[in-house]
C-alpha cells in the first residue's frame, strides 16, 4: 500500500473512533473532549511512528557494505 493510501486509513479510523466514543460515551462536555483530545492524540501519534517507519525505509541513511568474499 502506498502512503496516502495509509493515511486514508488512518484517518478513517480516527474518525471511525471519534464517533465511536461520541456515541457510546456521552457523559459531558469536558469528559468528551478530553476523550476526543486522546484519541486524535493517539492516532496522529500511531500515524507518525508508522510514517516515520516507512519513510526511513525508503531512503536508508546507513547504505549497507557488501565485502568482496559474499
């Protein structure tokens, strides 16, 4: 899967969570916004660790040296 791709699903299921925790968990203004603030937290995290990932893979900073006798 390519790059936008990912995030596309990253962001679905963000989404997908934000309303999951508006829906089920309707306790009162701040406790919904402090679960929102995690959730969003979370997923930007999660997208940033696997984007960070992805990236590095592309583009090695270390090029491996292969030695003569292999």
């Amino acid at each position: 899967m390519g790059f936008l791709v990912t995030t596309l699903i990253f962001v679905v299921v963000g989404v997908v969570a934000s309303l999951c925790a508006r829906i089920c968990c309707d306790v009162g203004p701040s406790t919904n916004l402090l679960r929102l603030t995690l959730i969003v937290t979370a997923i930007s995290c999660c997208w940033m660790m696997w984007a960070i990932v992805y990236l590095a893979q592309m583009k090695p900073l270390i090029v491996p040296i292969l030695s003569e006798g292999e």
